[in-house]
C-alpha cells in the first residue's frame, strides 16, 4: 500500500466526522438556544431547574454522558450507530450553548431591555428585535470555541464503532502495523478541520460586525 | 386653571427596608419643563422610572390625561408610548443606525408602514440636527450625537411628557450644550418634560419650575427666580450655591 | 429504576479504586500542565521570536487536535520509533502536555493584564528582567488567573475519563468492567456519572475556597465561568 493509499483511507472517514459534527452541533444550538430563552425568561422555577441542568450535564465527563445517552437512545430506537452517537453528542453540547446563548442575553439584556421597554416595545418585542440581534454577535466568539471542542470530540464515537477519523486510523495502523504515522496523519486532518471552522466562524463575525469608530 | 396633564400622589418607592421616597406630590401642567435637582441617589431617578412605569411604585397613584396608570390592569406597554425617556447613558440600539433607533418603535409599536416610519424618522432626526447621520451606527457617533439620537427616539412616539434622566451627565465638556440647545428648543415648542439635571444654567433659563429633591423628599419647590434667588429653606441655598459655584467655574473653564 | 444505586454496594471498592487513578491523573496532569504551561506562557511573553513562534505552534497543535489522537500516538505510535511507555504513563503524558497548552492561555492573559506597567515599575526600583518577572509579575498574575484557570482542574477530571481507552484503570475502566457484568449499561455508566459528579462538585468547592482565601484586595478581573 502506498501512502497516497494509506492517507485517503484514513481521510475518507473525514465524512463521517464532519457528519457526526454536522448533525450535533446545531441539534446543540437549537436545544441550547431554547433553553437560554427559558433560563433568562422564563422566571425563576424555570431558571432554576436550567441551572440544575447545566451543572449536571457539564459536570459529567462527556464521554460517560455519550456512553449513557447512547446506550439509552439504542434500547429504545433502533438507530444506527451515526446517529445514536450524533444526536447524543449533541445533547452533550446543549448544556455548554445553553450556557453560551445565557451568556449573551445576559450581557446585552438588561440596559438595552429597558431603553426598547421604554420606547413601548412588549417584552417579546424587545428580547425579538433588540435583545438577541445584539446577543448573537456576542456569542459567535464562545460558539466557534465550542465548534472545534465538538469536531474535537466526535473522536470520541469511534468507540461507538463509526468509521470515522480515528477509527479509520486505528484500522489501518492496525493492518500495516504503522500506528505513528496513521495517527499522525489523523491529527493533521482534525487540525485543518478546526483550523479551516474557526477561520470561517471568524471571518462570519467580522462580516456581521456592527459597524464603529473606535 | 387647566387641569394637570401628569399627577403624581403620595407616591412611595422601597426596596425592602430602604427607603427612595415616599409620600411623594406632585402636578404637571401641559406645556411645563419642570427641572429636579437635588444630591445624587436620592431617588431623582428612580421617580422618573416610575411615571412611566419601568419601576413599579408601593404605594401612590400616578396620573396621566385622567387616567390611572398605576392602576391594576394597566397596559405598561401602552402607557410608555405616551411617556418618552432620554437616559444618561443614551441607551441607543447599538445594533441599528441612527434611523433604525428612531424607527423601530414607529414599525414594531405603532405598526406604521416602513415609508411612513421613515419619513416620520427622518423628520425627528432633523428636528435634532442629524438628518445627515441617519445611517451611522451609534459605535460612530459621538456621545452628544447619539443623545440627540435618543431624544429623536423618545420624540418620535409623540409622546404627551418626556422625561431626561440626567441627559448629560455621561458627555464631554464640550458636547453638552449641543443636547441642552435641542432641550431648550423643544421646551419652547410647548413640550411637557420632567428633567433631572445638575445643569444649572438650563434650569434657570428654562424651566418654569424647579424642584429639590433631597434623600427622597421635595424640600422645596418654585420659579427659577424664587429657587435661585430667594430659597425659603437654607439647604436649597446651601445646595444651589455649592453646585452653582461648580458649574458656574466649569462654564468658566470650558470658554 | 433505582437499581443503579445497588451498584455502588456491589461495585464500591472497585469504584474506589478507579476514583483514586482518576484522581491521581488529575493531579499528575494538572502539575505536568503547569510547569509546563508557565514555561510556554513565559515563552510567548518574554522570549524571543523565534521561540515565541515555536510556543505558538505547540499551543496551536495541542489545542487544534483531539486529546485521543494524542494519546494514542503516544502510547501506540512513539513505540515505533522506540519511545515506548506504560499505559499509565503515557496518560500521563498526554493529560500534561495537553493540559499545557490551555494553562499557557491563561497564563499568557494574566501575565499580560498585569503586564507591562509592573515591569517598569520593577526595573525602575533596580530589579533584573527576571527579578521583575519572577517577584513582581508572576506573584500578582497567579493570583488573578486564579478564577479562569480554576476552570483547567475540573475541565481536566472530566478529561481523563478517555483514558480508558487505552485501558488505564480508571473509574471509567472500572464502570466499563462493572457494566459488563450487569448487562445494564445505562444503569452502571449513570452511577459512574454520579461519582464524577461528587468529584467535580468537591473540586469546585475546594477552587472556590482557594480563590477567597488568596484574593488580593481590589485587585478583581471580570471573570465568565
């Protein structure tokens, strides 16, 4: 086997990671979004059952928390192992975009909320058109910071058994008993994964950046 | 004696166990600039929260155009579209230009058409002097522009009282006489305000009434002309000269 | 349901155990981390070019690449070059040098927002460079790290749990074992994750108490935890 051979096996499995991330993250966002709204508005029960939440769901280690939602998710419903480990990574995640989008709405919210009151806008107006436009610029930072923990960590699904990256790595090193440069190449792969995601998710708040002289 | 377009009774303000003010009247006739001076942190502020409603009062009625807006069932949202407010810190829609911060309250609230809102927009935007700044982002405007831009917003509701939290206690030397001008004007123009201020040369030239407020009491009230020059109370004296003295060198040293 | 909590009774000493190298990791990792992580904050701070870059790269790597990755060219790929270390160690090793490069962050923040007018300061009372650095900067840019960096040990409990994977025997290794004795997967996994709560919440408590009791008076830094 060459090593042209050796390389794009191992990048094949490139797909499947992007999949898994793919299909996480924004299952991530959406549960992480609605649930920041509820924490920040959704008065004090709510926000203290969200905090609760996101101690717990953060404080487990997230390959046992993947562990447990896998297994859980596949006594019930006969998923494949892709998307057993996708969607559960993308609770995983929930909890620290919960705690991201919070963030946001906290640091833009009050001030902002009261001047939007009191031009008369309702509290869904404001948190609508004031609130959140500002809160995602703000939260782009943190997010592309969490974008390349979860492309990081859909490693962690080769123990699921997906043909992804490493495990693709882990075959081929296997076979030709040429473990340091299966890794290796594993690594650089990953590396240009993050590198290239965080370079666009910088270029993207640069292109939505509010305009200023400082 | 026409009847008051803004009546504040007995109005009281706590959290908890300290008190802001309490027993608080007093009447607003159409047209009045009344001007609230007094020491920091004895609930100037928080009185103006009140009347439109961003703070609920304890105890007290407030009363705007006969009616009630503290009662129960009151639609805040509703009464805050016919009470302006300027604040210190401008509090302008950092995400939206100089157009949009006036618009969006015209659009969302009085549901105008986007033609409508924007012609209404630019008409308060020139009626401050920034019709040319409409589309700059308040991260490019100076401190005194993006005030002028608050007021623009706050008058673009055509509200029946506005309301200045210290307007410009948070500008440079130089840019404060830019918004007190448009203050001046719009007092002229027969506008109902209720203004917190340290600035005293405003006060004097401007209001029709001057109140003292001090650790949550009026202490005294009157003209510009009783306040500044025959004060009934030996604290109001005391305050006046102290701040005037201030300002007055402050004046002396921006020239 | 509540059958998991049977387990702690059956499992208990096991878990102990697996608790302890869990434990004994953390602290391993975080002490390699630092040391090392300081050197490579100072690197960026007060080194020349080329090993500014150099301390770059290193970060870039270690934090642009998955820790499995890393680990398993360790432990299974340095052998083929003849570098060949233990399970443990080599866990070790990848915890620290890993754990590096995110300390170096902080670091490198805290040195920076002390910085450069306590370096003036320093140098115009006679002190060396190094003087400086090492009694004026680094005693105050320790301390208002402390906040932010008290993040790295937590984050680091959770992160040795991959270890497993190369068969450390760690509480999840030991939680691996258990689970295929009870069959019930979700169960057992579900009462190591409350054992990795009881240690993350302890530790916390424990970096809390740290923060108050070393806190220089007026000298805070926003923090987002």
């Amino acid at each position: 086997m060459d090593l042209g051979q050796f390389v794009s096996y191992i990048a094949s499995g490139t797909v499947y990671t992007v999949g898994v991330t793919l299909i996480s993250l924004p299952a991530g966002l959406l549960i992480g979004i609605i649930l920041a709204l509820l924490y920040v508005y959704g008065g004090k029960t709510a926000a203290r059952v969200l905090n609760l939440y996101s101690t717990i769901f953060r404080g487990i280690p997230p390959v046992v928390l993947l562990f447990i939602l896998f297994f859980a998710v596949s006594k019930g419903i006969n998923l494949s192992a892709f998307w057993a480990g996708s969607l559960s990574l993308g609770v995983v995640s929930s909890a620290y975009q919960m705690e991201i989008v919070r963030g946001a709405l906290l640091s833009v919210s009050g001030d902002q909320m009261m001047a939007a009151r009191a031009v008369g806008l309702s509290r869904l107006q404001a948190i609508r058109y004031v609130v959140i436009p500002q809160a995602i610029r703000l939260a782009i930072p943190p997010w592309s910071n969490e974008a390349a923990i979860i492309i990081k960590d859909s490693s962690l699904v080769y123990a699921l058994g997906v043909p992804e990256i490493l495990r693709r790595a882990q075959l081929i090193g296997a076979s030709s008993q040429k473990y340091l440069p299966a890794y290796i190449s594993a690594a650089i792969i990953y590396f240009l994964l993050v590198f290239i995601t965080t370079h666009l998710l910088t270029l993207l708040e640069k292109k939505l950046a509010i305009p200023s002289n400082p | 004696m026409p009847k008051p377009i803004l009546t504040i009774k007995n109005l009281t303000k706590k959290y908890g166990e300290n008190v802001i003010f309490q027993h608080l009247d007093l009447d607003v006739n159409e047209g009045d600039t009344i001007v609230i001076i007094g020491p920091s942190g004895t609930g100037k502020s928080t009185l103006l929260r009140c009347v439109n409603l961003l703070t609920r009062p304890n105890e007290g009625q407030i009363w705007l155009d006969d009616e009630e807006i503290t009662a129960k069932g009151a639609d805040e949202d509703q009464v805050r579209q016919h009470v302006g407010m300027v604040f210190q810190n401008f509090l302008l829609f950092n995400h939206l230009t100089a157009l949009g911060n006036v618009k969006l309250g015209l659009t969302k609230v009085k549901h105008m058409s986007d033609a409508q809102a924007t012609e209404k927009a630019m008409h308060e935007l020139t009626r401050v002097g920034l019709a040319d700044r409409a589309n700059h982002y308040p991260g490019q405007l100076s401190g005194g522009q993006q005030q002028r831009v608050g007021i623009a917003r706050a008058l673009a509701m055509d509200p029946r009282v506005m309301l200045f939290d210290e307007p410009t206690s948070a500008l440079d030397p130089e840019l404060i006489g830019e918004v007190l001008e448009v203050m001046r004007q719009l007092a002229l123009d027969g506008m109902t305000m209720l203004v917190v201020t340290h600035e005293m040369g405003f006060a004097r030239e401007v209001a029709d009434r001057i109140i003292f407020m001090e650790k949550g009491y009026i202490v005294e009230e009157g003209s510009p002309d009783e306040m500044f020059n025959h004060p009934k109370f030996p604290r109001t004296r005391e305050f006046l000269w102290k701040i005037t003295e201030l300002y007055g060198k402050k004046e002396k040293d921006a020239e | 349901m509540l059958t998991w909590l049977s387990y702690f009774e059956r499992f208990g000493k096991n878990f102990l155990r697996g608790t302890a190298v869990t434990l004994e990791l953390t602290a391993v990792g975080l002490a390699i981390g630092f040391v090392l992580g300081l050197l490579l904050a100072l690197a960026r701070c007060y080194g020349p070019k080329w090993l500014r870059n150099l301390a770059g790269a290193y970060i870039a790597i270690f934090r642009g690449t998955p820790l499995l990755v890393q680990l398993f060219i360790i432990y299974y790929g340095l052998p083929e070059i003849g570098i060949t270390f233990t399970q443990t160690t080599s866990a070790y090793l990848a915890l620290g040098l890993n754990s590096a490069a995110y300390q170096a962050e902080y670091l490198r923040g805290s040195i920076n927002a002390i910085g450069e007018a306590q370096m003036q300061a320093g140098r115009a009372v006679g002190l060396s460079k190094w003087k400086t650095i090492g009694y004026v900067i680094l005693p105050q840019a320790l301390r208002l790290a402390l906040p932010s960096w008290s993040n790295e040990p937590v984050s680091l409990l959770k992160t040795t749990a991959i270890v497993f994977l190369i068969a450390v025997q760690d509480l999840m290794a030991e939680g691996k074992r258990a689970a295929t004795a009870t069959f019930d997967f979700v169960g057992t996994y579900l009462a190591i994750a409350v054992v990795y709560l009881v240690m993350v919440f302890v530790l916390d408590a424990l970096l809390k108490f740290l923060e108050r009791k070393t806190r220089i008076p007026g000298m805070d830094i926003e923090t987002r935890r």
